[in-house]
C-alpha cells in the first residue's frame, strides 16, 4: 500500500482495505443478500397466515350464528344444529392451535427487521471502504431480524 502524501500509513491501513475482494465487503453483500431473501420469505408467510386466519374463523363465526338461530327455529333443526355447532367448534380449535393470526404478526414483525438489515447492507455498501463498527451494526441488525420471529423486537 502506497503512502499518500500527508497520511501515514497506519492511517490508511486503519481504513481497511476497498474494492470488490474486501472481506467485509464480501460479508455485507452476504448478509445484503441473506435479508433480501427472508423478506421475501416473510412476506409469503405473513400473507399465508392472514389468509388460514381468514379462512378458519371466518367459517367459525359463521357456522356458529347459522347453527344457534337453526336450533332456536325449530325442534326438527336441533340435530343440524348441533352438527353445524360442533363443525364451527372444530374451526374454532383449529384457529386457535395453529395462532394463525400471531403468526402472522410475527412474520410482519420479521420483514420490517430484515428489511431493516437489507437498508444497512445497502448502505454499508455504498461506503467506499467498510469499517469494523459498519460491521458491528449490521450483525447486530441481523441478530435483531433473527429473533423478531420470537416476538422480540430487537429493542431494550
């Protein structure tokens, strides 16, 4: 490495090292393109969640108002009643085993973390050279985007 004139060589060698064959570099495209992958991800699952959500409990709360009102009307309508009752309560268990809708959450949560991480990468690329705290930020986003999924926010 070169001295420039007015800079000492540990100057620019506490810089790092710039271009396409930096380490860190290398790392941050890495990560860059780890986080554009999971959002990706965390979309799909986010809009799979809404939409078993949807479909589990929007039948429940119907199936239960139809199978209340059957078995009030009638004697004859009881036996339909209690079918459509108990096929409701199944939807119902269903939906909140499988905590579609916390799912959900979580996987919205998770985009906005690892979105957040893919802003960084971006921006830590941008840079001509990359320095150990561009580094330390990153990861740390990362760590944050990988426990969203948990219900942590990555804050406090």
């Amino acid at each position: 490495m070169a001295e420039t004139p007015g800079e000492p060589r540990a100057v620019l060698r506490a810089r790092g090292p710039a271009g396409p064959d930096c380490p860190l570099r290398v790392e941050a495209v890495r990560l860059r393109d780890e986080a554009t992958l999971r959002v990706r991800r965390a979309d799909r699952r986010a809009l799979w969640w809404a939409v078993v959500d949807v479909v589990l409990g929007f039948p429940a709360a119907l199936l239960a108002g139809v199978s209340g009102a059957a078995g009030l009307a009638t004697a004859d309508a009881r036996v339909p009643a209690a079918f459509l009752a108990l096929l409701s309560a199944g939807l119902a268990a269903g939906a909140g085993f499988l905590r579609s809708d916390t799912r959900c959450v979580a996987n919205k949560r998770a985009r906005r973390a690892w979105a957040a991480v893919q802003d960084e990468a971006a921006i830590a690329l941008a840079h001509e050279r990359l320095d150990d705290d561009m580094m330390r930020v990153l990861v740390e986003k990362r760590q944050a985007a990988l426990s969203a999924y948990e219900g942590e926010d990555g804050t406090g």
